[in-house]
C-alpha cells in the first residue's frame, strides 16, 4: 500500500527483524518440546520403562505430531525470514521518504500529508512564482519515485509472507461476492495518489490545483474611484478575490456594505457576495449571485430568525433549510473567506464585515465566501446519501467544467442533493473552478473515491 506522510511516521519496520525473531524463537520451542517428547518416547523400550501395543500406539502419534512439527517449523520459519527480508527493504526506503519530505520542507516548499509538492503560501512575484512552480514539480517526481519504492517494498513483503503460507495451505482472503459473509481482514488499500497510476497524477494535480487557488501569492490594498477602500487577494493560479468597503452615500438604504467580488484564474467572474445591514427592515443579508444570474440569499431579523433561498436565473424560487445556515456560519471565520460569525439572539448569520475584510486581506490562505457555502451545501447533501449517490454528485461537478444549468446542475440536483437541489449551484462552481481545467468527470470520481465515505 502507499501509506500518507502521518501512517508512514508511524510505521516501525524495525519491529518485523525483532517480530521474525519471536516466530523463529517460538517455532524451535515448539519443535523441540515435541521432539523431546517423541525422542523420549522411543528410548522408553530401552530403559524398560514402557513397551507393548499401546506404547507402539503413543510412538506412532508423536512421530506424526513430530513431522507435524517441522513442518510448522518451516512455515514458521518462511514467515519469519519474509518479515525480516521485508524489513530490510522497508526501513531504508521509509527513511529516504521522510529525510526528503524533510528536506524539502526546509526551503520555500512543503510535501503534504498526501505526498504532493506544494509552493508556500508566501508573497511572491510571478516570476519567482515560476520558477518555485517549475522546482516544485521537479521534487514531486523526486518525492513520486521514493514514495513508489516504500509501495513497492511493502507489496513485496506481503506478497513474500503470502508466498511462504501458500505452500501450507494458506489462501489469502479475497472479496466475497455475499452480503452474508463475514468480511475477511483485506490489504489495506492505498491513502494517497498513486504516482504509477494515471488517475493518481491527476489526483496530484488536483490537489496542487485546489491548494493553488487558496495560497495567497500577493494583497493589495488601494482606494477606488469612489474612495471606498478595496482589498484585492491574489492566489497562485492567477485567480483572486476582491473585497470592498462601501461607503454609506453610495448605497443610502445599507449600511455595513461589504462585498467580495471572486475571479477565476482567466479573469472571468465567479461569484459576488454581499453583507448589509438594511435600515428599512432592520434586517441583516448576505447575498451570493453567480454569474448566470441565479442567487442565494441569507437573512436574520433583529429578533434572530434566519432565513434562505435560492433563485434560480429563470427566476424560481426555493426556501433553503435553516440548518444549511448553521453549517455555513460554523465554517465561517478564521480569515479564510472573509466571513464571520453574526450572532443576534441565538441566530447565526455568516457576514462579511470591515473587519473580517481586514483578516481576510492577511490571511496566507483565503478559500472565499463561495467556498464556505459550497462546502457546506455539499457536506450538508451528503449527510444521508450513500457512496454511489455521493460520487455521482462530484462527478456531476466535476463534469459541469464551470458550466451553469442544463445536465450538468441536473445531474448534480438529480443524484446527489435530494430536497437540498437548488443550493446544488455553490458546489457546481467551485468544483468546476478546482477541477476544470484537470479532466472533468475523471477528476470527480477520482476525487469521489478518496471523499466520500464507504
């Protein structure tokens, strides 16, 4: 199996050497009480201590028990040299992983716990941006190499353990084809892309992709025509977010006006979303509006009660549930979208504010309003559903490339979303902005298969 950075930390190949050990120790016991057993029993004639029929039937039973013996003696004894052999490969391979995880961590780079090779979210110009993307790629083939030889040690263990029962009977357990059947213990299967595999390059590519589009490369701050004050987040694929203070005499009937406008990395808008207070009813909004039209918006009375709903571009309207936007204000904060936590009489309403604006700006990730929603529209989606409907849905989004409507938003709605359908747009968005450019529907599934729950 290719095990993550965390597992392989906490493998200690070592102890096979001193487990091969235990079974060698072990099995020459065995052997040899048996053996003493079925030697005495033979010298008994001889010191006339036993003979006859019955002492003729206890020689021929320990003799059988004695070839019994040697041969779990040699069972034994080809577990114990394939554990020690195992660990003779493992341990150097998991410590040349490490040691260049380790290495490389130390420069302007850093390995994740899924082995990819990513640029630290640090202030750079496009250049330096570049050259660190190019030296990034070059210390994942790198990375990809060692991570296939402690694969491929550990495979050649198993299959040597596999191989030295196999003479003795034993048959390694297969998946079954009944729902009745206990399920027998199965090799573990691979935690991370698998570098030899196509489909795991392209799982690393969507992983370097998606921490691309949330590593800020540079903020600038500066004042617009209107004097109002715009926070403009740059992210290392190219896209970026752009948050504005509005000024009270440009919007009369708002105040607390802030907005972030997201781009993707072509410069094509994404999403705008807004926070207000509203001095006509007293009453506070977020609103997001993607670019086909369609909108979804949040509100809370002064008295708490939330409320949600999403308008498609044609114009319909469905009423969001309330826990939707729970979900979506425990996500909120930390920096990372802009958003904060809007407490009023127990309600909870996500806001984006002057002062979140102000983090937002500082922050060395920044996933974005739309991503905080769609995160929680997707989780919230997937609470009850099962795998299959699960995949299907990131798959669907994957699919739609960044599309808006038509099969891609029904397939989303159709497979995965059940009475939660018209917030499937959020999701919609951000995963054809992730993936879009990274194979659709292939990415989905490959992304489907490590996300959603067996």
């Amino acid at each position: 199996m290719l095990p993550n950075r965390t597992t392989l930390q906490g493998w200690n190949p070592d102890s096979l050497t001193a487990s091969a050990g235990a079974i060698t120790a072990s099995a020459a016991s065995v052997a040899d009480a048996v053996t003493g057993v079925d030697d005495a029993c033979q010298r008994m004639p001889e010191a006339r201590g036993w003979s006859g029929r019955s002492h003729e039937a206890a020689e021929a039973m320990f003799g059988r028990a004695r070839r019994q013996t040697l041969k779990f003696s040699a069972y034994a004894n080809g577990i114990a040299a394939a554990l020690k052999n195992g660990s003779g490969t493992i341990v150097p391979a998991r410590n040349a992983l490490l040691n260049k995880a380790a290495e490389v961590d130390q420069g302007p780079l850093n390995v994740t716990d899924q082995w990819v090779v990513l640029v630290d979210p640090v202030v750079l110009s496009e250049e330096e941006l570049a050259k660190l993307q190019a030296l990034a790629r070059e210390e994942q083939t790198t990375i990809n190499g060692l991570l296939t030889a402690v694969g491929d040690a550990d495979d050649s263990t198993a299959n040597a353990v596999v191989a030295a029962g196999r003479d003795h009977g034993f048959v390694e357990a297969g998946p079954s084809s009944s729902p009745f059947d206990i399920p027998a213990p199965q090799r573990p299967r691979d935690q991370v892309p698998n570098p030899k595999d196509p489909m795991g390059i392209i799982g690393q590519e969507a992983i370097r992709a998606g921490d691309e589009a949330t590593a800020v490369r540079e903020t600038i701050e500066s004042v617009n025509d209107h004097g109002e004050e715009v926070t403009t987040v740059i992210h290392q694929d190219g896209s970026k977010q752009v948050g504005t203070k509005h000024k009270f005499m440009d919007t009369p009937s708002r105040t607390n006006y802030v907005t972030v406008e997201e781009f993707d990395k072509r410069g094509n808008s994404t999403s705008r979303t807004s926070s207000w207070h509203d001095l006509g009813s007293n009453c506070d909004f977020t609103s997001t509006t993607f670019p086909d039209g369609s909108n979804f918006t949040m509100s809370m009375d002064p008295e708490g009660r939330v409320n949600a709903g999403f308008t498609t571009a044609t114009g319909r309207h469905s009423a969001v549930p309330v826990e939707l936007i729970d979900r979506i204000s425990t996500y909120a904060g930390g920096g990372l979208s802009g958003f904060e936590k809007h407490v009023s009489h127990g309600g909870r309403l996500p806001m984006l504010t002057a002062e979140s604006l102000e983090s937002f700006g500082k922050a060395a990730r920044v996933g974005g309003p739309s991503l905080v929603i769609a995160t929680a529209v997707f989780d919230m989606a997937m609470a009850d559903t099962g795998r299959d409907r699960c995949i299907a849905a990131v798959v669907a989004a994957a699919g739609g490339g960044g599309g808006w409507g038509g099969a891609e938003l029904g397939a989303l709605a159709g497979a995965a979303t059940g009475p939660f359908a018209p917030v499937g747009v959020p999701v919609l968005t951000t995963a054809g902005a992730v993936f879009g450019a990274f194979g659709g529907a292939d990415v989905g599934k490959f992304v489907g298969n490590i996300l959603c729950p067996y």
